[in-house]
C-alpha cells in the first residue's frame, strides 16, 4: 500500500505539494481521484513495482475500465 503511495507522489508531485492543495484554490477533492485514475490506467499498461515484487500481472486495460 505505501509503494502506490510513494509511486503517487512521485509522478503526481503537485499532490504533495502543501500549500498547492488548499480550500477555495481549486479542485483538490477531485484531483487525488483523478491522479489514481491515471495512474492505474499506467500500470495497467506498463506494471508497476508492486506487481513485479509479488510476481502478479496487473489487468488489462479493458478489464480494468471494463470496455
């Protein structure tokens, strides 16, 4: 759980970026939502370390959005 964390700050720095996510300055309800989005859909497509540490393949893209 903390690697998809770590992964997610990392690609997605604005999200930890304090004084960028304060109330009334934008979104930022909707922007960890749609970071994760995002960012599930690239592992989807290119793995990530938490599927390569355990050995697992992560789903397809059509079966993750369900197409």
């Amino acid at each position: 759980m903390e690697w998809g964390y770590k992964e997610l700050k990392q690609v997605f720095a604005s999200l930890d970026y304090k004084r960028k996510l304060t109330l009334r300055d934008g979104p930022c309800g909707l922007m960890h939502p749609a970071a994760v989005l995002l960012w599930n859909v690239r592992c989807c497509l290119y793995g990530s370390q938490t599927s390569q540490y355990f050995t697992c393949e992560p789903p397809s893209l059509e079966q993750y959005l369900q197409l």
